[in-house]
C-alpha cells in the first residue's frame, strides 16, 4: 500500500521554464512533508519541507504546496537549471512536534530533466 | 555542515557471510538514526529505527535477526546484514537527526549509501 504517491515517474522541463512536481498521500496522520534530491548511487539531499498547519513555504527558487483536503502537495522550481536534473523524492511523517521522530515514508520518486 | 558518511560505499559477499555498514554523523551528534533500503527504481523504504543507547525499531516485514543493528554512541550506527542472501543485494543508505535540531525534528540528513552484492 503505497501512502505516498508520485504519479509522474519523469518530468521533461526546458531550462528557464517552471518545473512542477506532484506527489500525493493517503494517510491523514501526516503533519510534516519534505523533498530531498538525490542522485544515482548517492543519498538524498533535502531541500524544503512544511508542515501541515502551512500551505506554502518558499525558499529561493524551491516553493512547496500543500493542500490538505486534497492530501495533494507539489514543488515548484522557477526557473529551471540544468543542475536541477535529478530525482526528486517526496516524503512525509506522521509525528511532527516534539516528542521523538519516526522515519520517512518516500515516495517512488519522479526523474526531473532540465532541456537547455 | 550535517554531514553523514556511510562506509564501505560498496561492497560484495558471498551468500552466507555477514556484512557490517557503518554511519556516521561527521560534525553533530545524532540522537536518532534511520536505516533505508532501496531496490532499482523503487523508493526508499525505512528498515529500523536506531535510538543512540537502546534497542532499534524494525519495520514490519524486517526481520531484526538478520539485520542487527548497532548505535553505540551519539555519532555512530552499525548495520549488520547476517547470512547475507542474493535477495538481500541493494543500496543501503542511513540518515540521521542532529540532538539539538531547533524547529526541524524531521530534517533527516542522509549518507551517500552502500551498495551491497551478494553473489
């Protein structure tokens, strides 16, 4: 049972352009979401997160949405870098202030590729 | 800085023998370590839970036999694949939790992985 969802296993977006990646959850236990970056044969690398009581979050070219009542989020990157090329994986958690920390429940990852 | 280092990188066993993957955290200290396993084209998947000082947390479906897992301080967490089997070839990657993590308890900062064959 796949709790969180990335239906778009690639992504094809010209260098400049906006770039949006969609990931969806089943379990409404989670109050914490994060993407990380990851290349081939290396650990993930996290970029931005947010947690349930936000519904946006922006950090340079990195903004997350979050829309709770669909269990739907997404990352948006604008513009667009050859260096953006990568696999991005979206993760959640189900606990969230305090009181100690569970793993992360990933998702199947979507394989971004910045055209120039 | 969080920088988390995983060694060997890669390593191949013969089916039967044991394997020990170390994780580190270079430059704070980890309260909680996490252990993932990765099939090609698959996602993450969380093995145990490793709290510094006590026993680990496995994952439905992992059996703690064969995996050991050791976190013997607050900046080292050792994975022992015991009786290693072909099916049991993947990438292993650890992440951990700086103790002092301010806002962010789950900004997991992840090692670069081990890529274990069993032949």
């Amino acid at each position: 049972d796949q709790q969180v969802k990335q239906n778009s296993p690639s992504l094809s977006v010209q260098e400049g352009r906006i770039s949006i990646l969609n990931c969806d959850y089943t379990n409404s236990m989670f109050d914490y979401f994060l993407w990380y970056k990851k290349y081939p044969a290396e650990g993930p690398t996290f970029l931005i997160s947010i947690s349930s009581i936000k519904d946006k979050n922006e950090d340079g070219r990195f903004t997350v949405f979050l829309n709770k009542s669909a269990k739907h989020l997404s990352l948006h990157i604008v513009p667009s870098q050859p260096g953006d090329s990568a696999v991005y994986f979206c993760a959640a958690s189900a606990r969230y202030s305090g009181g100690g920390a569970d793993g992360l429940t990933f998702g199947k990852g979507t394989h971004l590729i910045i055209q120039p | 800085g969080a920088v988390v280092s995983q060694h060997p990188s890669w390593v191949i066993c013969k089916s039967g023998t044991s394997v020990k993957i170390e994780c580190r955290s270079l430059d704070f200290q980890a309260t909680t370590m996490f252990w993932y396993r990765q099939f090609p084209k698959q996602s993450l998947m969380l093995m145990a839970t490793s709290n510094e000082g006590s026993k680990a947390t496995y994952e439905q479906g992992v059996e703690k036999d064969k995996f050991l897992i050791n976190h013997a301080s607050l900046t080292l967490s050792t994975l022992t694949v015991t009786s290693a089997h072909p099916e049991d070839s993947s990438f292993y990657i650890c992440s951990a939790i700086p103790r002092l993590a301010g806002g962010h308890v789950y900004e997991q900062y992840f090692g670069p992985g081990t890529r274990l064959t069993v032949t």
